[in-house]
C-alpha cells in the first residue's frame, strides 16, 4: 500500500527542513557551485542525494527484519531513534549559527567526476545510516502493515526531494552563498527550527511508547 497523505506529507515537509538546514551536504554543494560552477554544484548534490538509496536499502532491510524477529526490537529501534533525534536536536538549538560558504577557488572536475564523488561520499557515511535508521521509522505505522514497504517509500521520498533542493541549490549555488554570507543568523534560525522538529519528533515518540 501507498503512504496515507498525511504520513507522507508530515514526513515530506520535515525531510525537506532537515534538507535546506544548513549542514555539510549541502554547504558543500553550495561550495562547489560557487567554486566551480553551476553544473558541478549541481552534479556533485545530485550525487549526494542519490547516495541516500543505500541508506533506504539498509534501512528497509533492517527494519523489515526487526519486525520479522519482535515487535519489541522495532519499537525498541524506535525508542532508541528518538533519543538520537533528541540529541540532534539539542545540537542544533545550541548552534551558533554563524553560517558561511566557501567560495575559494578549486581545480576545475568534470561534473560526472563530482557526481561519482558526492555519490561515494554520502553512500558510505555512517552518520548517514545512523540518521536514516532513526529518522525513518519514526514516519512508520506498524498498523498500518507491510512496514519494509512503507520505508523504503519514505527513504524514496527523501532521496527525491534532496535531488531537487540540491539541485536547486547547485543551479543558485551563487545567489544563495551570497545571501548566507551576507545573512550568517538566517542560518541559526533553520538550526533553531531543525532542531525543534527533531527533539519534538523524538518526544512524540517515547511519550508515546
């Protein structure tokens, strides 16, 4: 089964938050467009987008196997991803803000190079699964049944919407650096915001349970 409209809706507005928060991913990718142009900013976010269906893979068949083994595991998995929501959140409401963008000039990469690298780089970084695994289930009702299914479409989603913020943010790579610089606090309030999301997500959740 899809997701119901307002599971999918909830999780898409708070992934595309997370997204634009500002963070390594995407500051890199704003790096790379100022430094090398629009078309490898673009091609490097793309690749760091599309590096998050490992983690959807990972997640999918971790957490159709926890439920396969104990109902108990999952929620416990849920629990435990609540506390680390939490502590991100935490992190990110104590964030200075103070948000700039390197623009120094860079060795020119062709942007199927810049892909590959984005790719590579996001696929295999743990705190990205971590995140994934605490981040997902949280959008999951186990009721609601065929739990594997309903992650992977969330991972799904999230790898979509990131393709199109990054990309975006690649193509006004320029524009949007210029602005942050000019505006280093615009950064603080998206952490403050962020990080509401997050520690209320993880609230929900262990007062739930």
């Amino acid at each position: 089964m899809l997701l119901i409209p307002e599971q999918f809706i909830g999780f898409l507005l708070a992934a595309m938050l997370i997204t634009i928060s500002p963070g390594p991913d995407n500051l890199m990718v704003l790096g790379v467009g100022i430094s090398r142009g629009r078309t490898q900013g673009m091609a490097f976010g793309l690749g760091c987008a599309l590096g998050c269906l490992n983690h959807t893979i990972l997640a999918t068949v971790g957490v159709s196997a926890l439920i396969a083994a104990s109902p108990v595991a999952f929620i416990t998995l849920k629990v435990c991803g609540g506390l680390y929501l939490i502590w991100l959140g935490i992190q990110a409401l104590c964030s200075r803000g103070g948000t700039k963008v390197d623009s120094s000039k860079a060795p020119t990469e062709s942007p199927r190079k810049l892909f590959v690298k984005g790719l590579f780089a996001n696929s295999i970084n743990p705190k990205v699964v971590l995140f994934f695994l605490s981040f997902l289930p949280q959008f999951v009702i186990a009721e609601n049944g065929n739990v594997g299914w309903q992650t992977a479409q969330l991972g799904l989603t999230f790898t979509l919407q990131a393709a199109v913020l990054f990309g975006l943010l690649g193509y006004f790579s320029g524009t949007v650096g210029q602005w942050l610089n000019r505006h280093p606090r615009a950064g603080l309030w998206l952490d403050r915001t962020a990080g509401t999301i997050f520690v209320a997500l993880g609230l929900r959740l262990i007062v739930s349970r």
